[in-house]
C-alpha cells in the first residue's frame, strides 16, 4: 500500500517532520511518500496562502495517480483543496482536520483545538460545522506562534502546552486536537503533561487512509465527487487541463486495495 502525504507549504523540513509522524503509525506493508508541491506558501496561515496552496496540492495528486498511489493525506490543518483533491484521486484522500476533529469524537463528549494564529480559528470553526461536529468542539485557541517558529522558537513546546492546558480547564473538554501539522511531533508529551487525549491529525488521517484502503474502499466516482470535466485551462494553470476518464469505475467492495483509473492533470 502506497501513501501520499502532502505538506501543502514548502518547507521541506516540516515535510520531514509531517513524513516521520506518519510512518510512526504506518502499518506493515505500508509505504508512507512525504512530499511538498513544488509550488506553493512556505507556510499557510490566511485564506489567501490556503488558496494558492492549492495548486500544488492538485499537481501533487496529479502526479499520485500516475504512479497508482492507494490514498492521500493532505497535511495542512485548514484543510486547503480537499474536495478537490477528491476529484481528481482514485483512493480517499483524508485532510488532518477532518481525521483529527472525527477521532476527537470517539475519546470524549468534547474537545478543544489549539492552532496556531488567532486569524486561522475561524477556518478551524467553519471545519468543525462542515463536517458536522460543532456540536462537540468546546472551543478554538491559538498559540500565537507562526507555523515555521513551531521549529524555531524554544519555548513553542511550552506554550503549546499550557494552551492545551488552558484550553482543557477553560473549555471543560475533555480531548486536544492539535491544530497545525508542525505540532505532529509534539503530541505525546503535551498528552503526558496535560493528562488527556491529544491528538495529532497527521497521525489520524494517516491510519484513516490506511483503513479505508484495506476495506477496498475509495473516493466515489459517482455525483459530486465525480472526476472534474475536460475543459481548457489557461495561462499559469495550462498544466492542469483534466484528460477523458476512459474506463468505467469499478464497483467499491470492502476486501484489497482498489486500483481504478483517474485522470491525469
Ligand atoms: C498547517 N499551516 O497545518 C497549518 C496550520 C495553521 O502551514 N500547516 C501550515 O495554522 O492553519
């Protein structure tokens, strides 16, 4: 089995970091590719870096489905392009906020979400209410540290986890949700301080992809998610333009890894 991890920004040392916390879960038989656009933000913290990090999330599944990759994370916690992405890939493609909110849900009544700026809870928010558990998010704080200082600063660990700690006590939760997939490595030892569940969503969607592989199981083809329709597409994103899907999807069954054709952009 064949995982893609995507780090949308373009720091190659985060992509390590993302890449080293995914293969910590990965299973026998499992190869985990981590990997950045060659395009793209450095980091992503405003609508306007998720937007044109897109692009290169695409061009990486792109270039997935050429080389039969089985699944997707796409490692950025504002989930940028996600249904996109689904679109265009064979397999499932599972974003770390989405795998990490989902799996917050099963260890308790509630979580918090601890991310970065201030300025990205409100994507955070939106999140939540799109996939449905709103209901269960207590709240959304941010650590005001800047993505690439979550590897620079030396007391990043130590703020991340008092706001763990404030988030728990403030909000009466009982689960942290990581918010920034630079904090991949961080979860144990914020778990072990804090005394609750932290989870990390690079570690969650990674086994949420693996899962849903074994069962066969892959993206529907079928309704919204169906592949995008040829069409030209211009000037910085010719290289995009979407080719005929010529073979029919085969039907989903719960048993080996699928292998269907998707096009390529
Ligand atoms: C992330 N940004 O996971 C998000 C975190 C954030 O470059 N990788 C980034 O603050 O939204």
């Amino acid at each position: 089995m064949r995982i893609k991890v995507i780090n949308p920004n373009t720091t190659a040392s985060m992509t390590r970091l993302i890449g080293e916390s995914a293969r910590l879960v990965a299973g026998p038989g499992v190869e985990v590719e981590a990997v950045s656009p060659s395009m793209g933000p450095s980091s992503i913290e405003s609508h306007y870096d998720e937007a044109l990090a897109v692009p290169g999330i695409l061009a990486e599944v792109a270039a997935g489905e050429a080389e039969g990759v089985d699944g997707y994370v796409i490692a950025c916690f504002g989930d940028p392009g996600l249904e996109a992405a689904r679109e265009l890939a064979t397999g499932p493609v599972v974003a770390i906020a989405e795998a990490a909110m989902r799996t917050a849900t099963y260890l308790g009544r509630s979580f918090s979400v601890v991310t970065t700026l201030g300025r990205t809870r409100g994507r955070a928010w939106d999140l939540a209410h799109a996939y449905g558990v709103a209901s269960a998010c207590r709240g959304v704080h941010a650590c005001e540290i800047p993505v690439l200082e979550l590897e620079t600063s030396p007391d990043a660990r130590d703020r991340i986890t008092e706001a763990c700690r404030h988030a728990l006590a403030l909000d009466g939760s009982d689960v942290i949700v990581l918010g920034c997939a630079g904090m991949a490595d961080l979860c144990a030892h914020v778990s072990e301080a804090v005394g609750a569940p932290v989870v990390d969503g690079v570690a969650a969607a990674t086994v949420t992809v693996q899962g849903l592989v074994t069962l066969g199981l892959r993206t529907s083809a079928v309704g919204e998610l169906a592949p995008p329709l040829p069409k030209a597409y211009t000037g910085l994103l010719s290289g995009f333009t979407v080719a005929d899907d010529p073979q029919p999807e085969p039907v989903q069954h719960a048993g080996g890894p699928g292998n269907g054709t998707r096009p390529t952009a």
